[in-house]
C-alpha cells in the first residue's frame, strides 16, 4: 500500500512537470526607446539693412574739351582710387540706399591746336553723393544708382604765347549701375560702373578770352566692404 501510494505520487508530479512545460510562455514585451524629438532651427536669410564702408580702386575715362576754334579735347583717362561708406534699408527684396565716396585720380593732359592755342587739364579727386536702388537675390544685389557729382578741376588754356588758368571744385551729376555680393553677413564686394559729368567751366586765356571747358566721363571700379 505504501508503495503503491509513492508510485501514485510520483506519476503526478511528472504530469504536472509536463503539462507545465507545455503551457505557452509568457515573452517579455520587446525595448522600443523613446522616440527622438527633431527640433529644427530656422537659419535666418541675409540681410542688407545697415552702415557699410570700405575701399574701392577702378579706372577712369575721361573727355575734357575746350570750346575754341577748333575743339581742343584731352583724354586724361587714369587710375583712381578711394573710400566710401552708406547705409541701406531693406523692404522684402527691394533695397534703398545712400552712399558717398571720394576718390583720389591720376587724370590730366594736354593738347594742342593747330593755330597754337594749347589746353591743359587736371582731375585730383572726384567725390559723389548718390541713392541706390536696387533688388536682392538673398546675398546678392543689382542695383542702379543716381546722384551728384564733385571734382577739383584744374584748367590751363595758353592763346599765342599767353596762359591763363582756373583752379575749382566743378559740380554735375553721376548715375551708373552695379552688382554686390555678400560673401559672409560683414564682408561684401562690389562692381560699379558710373558716368559722371561736371558741368561747364569758362577759362580765360592771357590775352582775356574766354574759353568754355566741358568736363565728364565714366569709370569702372571695384571694392570691398564691411558691414556693420
């Protein structure tokens, strides 16, 4: 009786151990890590507005033409160079401005006529006050640009052996055109092209004659500037 008592127990519990390992198991839940949060920062566009100045150095072609019998015209064209400084406001894409420069000019010559008469003429500095106008493709800028125009003229008009000479700040205008690019947010460069002119002069030779001298041209010049 005993036995068979162990033998029942036995049995069981191998039946037990059995439908236990037959059961399904539980499986823990798979790791799933929390989900990244992507936080994007706006990169904010260029802008134009603010005081500027800088450097510029180009060349200058210059038509310098006495009124006599017959015309008498000296083509002093040269280098120059110089600085200016402005400042611009911006709205959307369109940009407005002022600048002013002045610019030191290795401009002058001479020429002389067939009856002897002979004309000498100097432009030390050149000086303008402009606006500019212009539309922005984010870093870069087109423009066109329209003001006044200063000089210091120097004239020498010689009639049969006898010289006369003026020395003046002429006055006129200036107007061009031209493109700026942004290489970084405080550095930008420039191209410009501007035709100026400086008006009429009246020059009084030594035996009192009065000779009118026109004065204008264009130049071509390049520049760098920061941006503040």
């Amino acid at each position: 009786m005993k036995k068979l008592l162990l033998a029942s127990v036995a049995i069981m519990t191998i039946s037990a151990s059995a439908l236990a390992a037959d059961l399904p198991r539980r499986s823990a839940a798979p790791y799933s890590p929390a989900p990244t949060v992507n936080v994007v920062t706006a990169v904010p566009s260029f802008t134009w507005v603010g005081f500027y100045a800088g450097l510029h150095a180009g060349y200058v072609w210059s038509d310098i033409t006495t009124r006599v019998t017959p015309p008498l015209t000296v083509d002093g064209d040269g280098f120059m160079f110089g600085a200016q400084a402005g400042y611009n406001a911006q709205f959307g894409a369109l940009v407005a401005g002022v600048e002013g420069d002045i610019s030191w000019t290795d401009v002058g010559g001479s020429a002389t006529g067939a009856g002897g008469t002979s004309f000498h003429a100097d432009l030390d500095w050149l000086a303008t006050a402009r606006g500019r106008l212009g539309v922005s493709f984010d870093r870069a800028l087109v423009y066109g640009t329209a003001g006044f125009a200063f000089g210091d003229t120097n004239y020498r008009v010689a009639s049969g052996g006898v010289a006369g000479a003026s020395s003046d700040v002429s006055t006129g205008y200036a107007l061009g055109a031209g493109v700026e690019w942004a290489f970084t947010n405080n550095l930008t460069a420039k191209a410009e092209w501007l035709y100026y002119d400086l008006g009429r002069d009246t020059v009084k030779d030594g035996a009192g004659f009065d000779h009118r001298v026109e004065n204008d041209g264009s130049l071509g010049r390049v520049g760098l500037n920061v941006k503040f």
